[in-house]
C-alpha cells in the first residue's frame, strides 16, 4: 500500500489512471468462441460448457423441477433478507419511473417523450465459487418495472451441471423463468445471435470476467446493446478526522475482495486518520477468508494525504470512482460538489455494501473511470425513450418558413419540399 | 422500388433487415488514422488535413476574427429561421430536466439520483457541400441546458481552408467558442486523445460518413463515450387511404437525398394509396437536385402492402425504423401500440423535415434496427445520474441483518464485515 503525501497537481492524472492488466489475444480468442456460437448454436454452446466448465450439460434451459428443487434449498433466512432487499429495491426504481408531459413548443406543435420497455433482454450471472444472486436483483428487478417481454438469464453451471440454488431462487422470486446454463464468452453470443435454444435478445446486462467483457465488447459492434462497458470494481473514500477508522478500514477491505484486479484509494486531510486506517486494515486483514485476493488487491492501491476536503474531492472529481464514500463532516455540503462517480455514499453509516445489496440503489455502475461519462444501471437502462410530435395545420404554417430556410441553406431541397407541399395545399384549400 | 404483397410474417424479418455497405479494410485504415494522431497530435492533424480535405489549415482553431467575418455573411432571413428553431429545441429539452425526489426505501435509508452535467464533451458536425448546422442545435442545445462545462466543436474545412459561415454562426449564436478545422477519424481521434491544440473529451457527439462511425466505434473502447452507433439514415411511413399521397411522397423523398445507402419504406394497407404515391414520386423526383442520389436509395427502398394498419404496426416494430411517420386516421391511438422507434410523427402534416430542424425534438436518433434499445439524443446524453445514499444509525440497524445474511450466502465476508463492525459499534454505544 503506497501512501503518497501532497503530491502537485500535475501529478494527480498519473495516480487517476487504472492499473493496466493487458491480456494476451483475448479478443481473437472471444471472437472466435463468439463465430463458433453464431454458427453452431446450441451444440457450440455445450462443446464450450465442457471445454471450460468441465461438465457435459444435457438440457441447455433449466428445468421447472430442478428450479423447485432450488428453491426448497434456500434457507428461510436468506430468503427473508432477499425479500427486504427486493422491496428496496423496487421502490427506488419504481421512483425513477416518470411521464413526461406533451409540451407544445410553438403553437400547433406538440412534442412529448414516452419510455418503452425494451422487449427483450439478456442478464449474464458469472457462476464461480460465489453465487452472484444480488446482480439478479439489480437487473431483474428494473427489466421487471420497465415492463420488458423477454427477460432471459445465462449464468455457467458448476462441474455437476447445477446452478447455484440462491440465483434459482432469487431469478424464480422476481419472476425471470427462462435460466440458461451457459457461462463465458459463450452466453454472450448465444444471447446475441440467438441460438436453437436460447432466444436473440436486445440488450445484455451482467457483469464478467475478461472474456465475457469482451465479448459483449465485441458482439456490441453487432448492434446488441449493452449495460456498460466494464472493468474491476473500485471504491474511493474521503475521510477526514471525524470518520471512523475501523469503519473505513472495513470498507476498503470489502472492495479488495471482489478479486486482485481491484483498487481501493483513501484520500484524507488527515495524517493521523490515515495512520489509523492502516493499522486497522492489518487487523482486519488477517481475519479475512479471502487475504490473499485482498493484499493482492492492496498492491494497486494507495492513500492520499491532501491539504483539505475540497482537495480530496477535486482528486476524486479526477478519478471519478465507482463508489464513493464521503466519511466526512458535513458530508451533504460536499455532495454537491462531486462531479464524477458512480454511487455516493454519505457518512459513517453509509458503507459501501449495503448499496450493493439492500439500501434500494443499483450496485451495476461505471468502473474505470467511465463515471466521467456513464450512469449506473437504472430504470432508464431498460427502456428507449422515444418522441413524439403532432402537427396541425396551424403548426406547420407557423413553422414552415423557418424550415423551408434551413433546409435550403443546408441544401437539402426534398427537405424543403416536403414542407411546401403542404403548405401549398393549405394555401390552395383557402 | 420493390413492391412486396402480403408477405407471409416468416419473411418479415428478411425485410426488415438494413443492406449491407461492407467497407474493406475500413478498420484497418481508420485505426490506423487514430494512432497517428494519437502519436503524433497537431502535426498529424495538419498531414491527414491536406491529404484528405487538400487544405493546408495553419491554424487549427477558428480564431475570433474569422468568426466575426462568418456572422456578417449570414442572411438575417437564416438567422431568424435559426433563432426560432433554438427556441423551440430549448423549450423541448428543457422540459426533460427533472428533479428526483428523495426516496426513503426503509426507515433510516435515503436513496437519490442527481443529473450531473458531462463536464467535455465534442461535437462532430460533417463538411462536405451542405454545411448541417442543424445539428449544432441538436448536440449544442441540450449541451449547454445541461451545464456541460467544455464543448468543443469540430467541423472540417473546405479547400480554401474556411469552414461555412452557417456553422460558425450557429456555434456561436449558441456560446460554443472552440471550434476546431479537423474533420473525419482525425477529429474524432483529436477529441479523444486529445492534441496540442484540441482538447480531450469525455464524450462524442456527432453524425459523419463511415470513417467517422467507425473511428467512434474504436474510440469508444478506450473509455470516450459515444452518442450512438450510426448507420444511414432512414425514414418508415405507415400510410392509409386517409394520407396524402403526395405529401407521402415527398417524405419518403426527403429521406433519400441524405445518401444512397438511405433506405425508405412504405407500409399500407391500401393498394390504391400505393400507385398514387408511386405516380407521385416519380412526378416529384424529377424536380429534385439531387435525384440521382435519391434514386439510388430507392433502390435500397421498399413498398409492402399489408392487410391491415395493425400489421403494419407489428412490422414496423420488427423493422424498428429511425423517423416513423403514422400517415393514418387515428394516428394516437396507434401511437400507443409503437414499440421501436426513433422519432415519431403524427398525422398528415407532422412531416419529417419539421422535427429534423425546428419542432423541438431531437433529430440524433438511432437508425439500422438500434432503436429496439437505444433511444436518441437527448437531455439525458449529456448528463450522467449519480446515485447518492445517507444510511443512519437506525438504518444500518434496520437493513444491517439482511446484508450480513446476503453477503455470507455470496461468500463476501469483507462485506458482511463492514456492516457488522458498524453494528457492533452501535450495540457497544448502547
């Protein structure tokens, strides 16, 4: 852990950038396991899923008895906790949802906006040791609002050809009954292209490993829209003296254990807070199941000292991290002025988990610095918003010369035309 | 002009399908473009500049007093035009700016999001023989209602190194002061990487032939956003005996003088309404300057007579067309049924042209099928919505269980920690 002091401001873009972890002929890997899933459909799909899965998967959609089977499993406690977060959940996103009025611009000309569900749409559950079943509750449960026709779930069985009983459950709890067991690069294409069992979608959501990232990179290109281009999870935090050690401590740790890849920054105006910080983060350390992944993690990660919170916000600014958690004074004042960043999390009792699993905000956000430009998932990122105008024939009488001009001056004449046409037919109808 | 009848709904999707315009080597050679500039910053500028645009630009920003001169030449006819289609587009997209209420998920937790302006961003607008100062409107409008900080604008120049006086007038009627000579993948990569004179961006805007789409794209994987992935331009017109045959007409005809690769399509359920629109066509082309490009995109183009209005909905949905116009009696009611779309126009006299420069939508709209999930620019383009939360202590003990229980089952013991060590600290205050 590099703990940098005060450095000049023309420094500060250097310590904003992301460590890079190149990866060697990954997109030609992913797009040629994407060809094969294009051309070879399902039984590409389960030449993969035994390649890298290591088991031999039969029926590729998942059975209505093994998804009761699931559910029997899960116990009643987790059960429990999901419904509470499902409710959170759902009310913050149901508050996103707006109906725009019709706003008539000049008289006779009516324009409004209306949002549609996007009807089909793919969510990705990376499988692994951990069952991901909270990512199901961030997509699942705005696709669910949006009102989308088709939601269908990929996520990689295990070495028995099973899938996790919690994500069976959550998936089943929120209604999503179409489950495919296929993971990878491989899911993505099968959701992309379509194949004889897993049906075409729209848009792809979920978060992955490289090589699923790069293919829905790549299968992007193909007009497939996706969530958000991805990259390791991250958390910054500003502290200052009256934050809790421990408790910053504890939030940096929790980021580092999302794998080696990701970066924890503490940025502070104090040295002693900072001291504090790192004696609680040792302590902490050694209690951890996952320390190896989470001192990897640390090695990319660093603190630091600044001579005042505006400061730490205008480096954070810079940065423009994914979670941000403001363990300051007056953390409401300085909300305002945060730029770029994912989620922000505001005072002590703010952490960082309780956005990703239960407080009601979407834990699906831009990594990397993309904060600068992208939003987290939301409702919005399952509808379109398309417009709408009427005109009358007052409306285009008052607006026809304005467009007959520019459309002339950008000689674009049939532009023109079809404007004149009408009005002539108007001044004919007199 | 195919003329397709009642074709059986297995056959739609054929149809519904874009041409194809393969370009060889396109990303080699824009790649290619990008890295030199990249590398090599102004003096690349400068090299592709005379290559392609045959100028030698000395200097690559438009200084003060060219703009000065460019104002002076505008006819006030143009200006006027200009200044009511600005007021019109501002009233629009002001009307998408909306507060998000504070919402209290559980007792203790407050959730909100907040539009926070993309602070850079650039704007590409095409050179070539028509100067599409309207789409400095589109971009720069919402830009600014937006609050984006730095909008720059990139435009190429013409032989005599000039840029056309409608573009610069338009610019700076608006406030956008940094305009730029580059144009194609050049300007894209000098906003994305930024050069000694232009600078780097978080976000492109911007239509541009398939060099500039392409540079987008390949951009975009470097962490610059885009507004949307382009393809040519096309209009869908669902028209029943009710339309105007020739105003019909000339909206599949404005839409075809964009480019050969342009496609237009008519949906009816009326044999009758169809020969009209043909006999009119053909009338109307005729006077057109530029009816050679136009009938080249005929060519792409297509009629298909279905039985009834609703099918052409349902088709038109599969076809997911950029500019929908619904020539039909009834228009709102069927407005309702539209599921994929870009813009859409009501009624005999909401002709296309209208929303292209003046009614107040947006005309930067999805086009090749992209509009099953994208929508277009708006508001929302040049903003991005952070969430933000305030967890009390009431609330970390109302929803501190369920996210112990969730992280556990998801094995991410650091984030249950980080609940738990504030839980604790609150049982010991007690």
């Amino acid at each position: 852990m590099k703990t940098i002091i005060n450095p000049p401001y023309s420094d500060w873009e250097k310590y904003a950038k992301r460590p890079a972890f190149p990866a060697e002929d990954l997109e030609e890997k992913v797009a040629s396991v994407l060809e094969k899933v294009r051309l070879e459909g399902d039984s590409a799909l389960k030449n993969f899923t035994l390649a890298f899965d290591k088991v031999n998967v039969e029926n590729i959609k998942v059975s209505s008895s093994e998804i009761e089977i699931a559910c029997a499993e899960v116990s009643t406690e987790l059960k429990d906790a999901i419904a509470i977060a499902v409710n959170n959940i759902k009310v913050f996103h149901e508050s996103q949802q707006i109906n725009e009025a019709i706003v008539e611009t000049i008289s006779g000309v009516e324009c409004w906006r209306k949002s549609v569900a996007i009807e089909k749409v793919g969510l990705y559950i990376p499988g692994g040791s951990a069952p991901l079943f909270s990512t199901i509750l961030m997509l699942g449960i705005p696709a669910k609002i949006a009102g989308c026709k088709k939601i269908i779930l990929c996520t990689p069985p295990d070495e028995n050809g099973k899938i996790n009983p919690a994500i069976l459950f959550t998936a089943t709890f929120l209604g999503i009954e179409e489950i495919y067991k296929v993971g990878g690069a491989q899911a993505i294409g099968a959701m992309a292209f379509g194949t004889e069992t897993v049906p075409k979608v729209d848009k792809i959501f979920g978060p992955g490993n490289q090589y699923v990232t790069k293919a829905k990179e790549l299968v992007q290109k193909t007009g497939i829209a996706i969530d958000l281009p991805a990259g390791p999870s991250e958390v910054l935090v500003i502290a200052d003296s009256s934050a809790d050690a421990d408790f910053v401590a504890a939030d940096l740790l929790s980021q580092t254990e999302h794998g080696a890849d990701s970066q924890v920054v503490l940025l502070s105006n104090s040295a002693e807070l900072m001291e504090e910080v790192k004696v609680s983060l040792n302590n902490q350390l050694q209690l951890l199941p996952r320390a190896s992944v989470a001192e990897k993690a640390l090695e990319n990660s660093f603190f630091v000292l600044l001579n005042t919170i505006n400061e730490c916000v205008d480096f954070s600014n810079l940065y423009a991290p994914e979670h941000l958690i403001l363990a300051i004074d007056n953390a409401e004042l300085f909300a305002g002025k945060i730029k770029n960043a994912g989620s922000v999390f505001l005072g002590n009792y703010s952490c960082e988990s309780a956005g990703d699993y239960a407080s009601g905000t979407n834990h699906t956000l831009p990594t990397n610095g993309y904060a600068k430009s992208y939003s987290g998932v939301s409702l919005d990122s399952f509808v379109k918003k398309i417009t709408f105008q009427k005109i009358t024939k007052k409306g285009i009488q008052n607006i026809g010369k304005t467009i007959e001009i520019m459309a002339e001056a950008e000689q674009l004449l049939a532009h023109k035309n079809a404007v004149s046409i009408r009005l002539k037919k108007l001044q004919d109808e007199k």
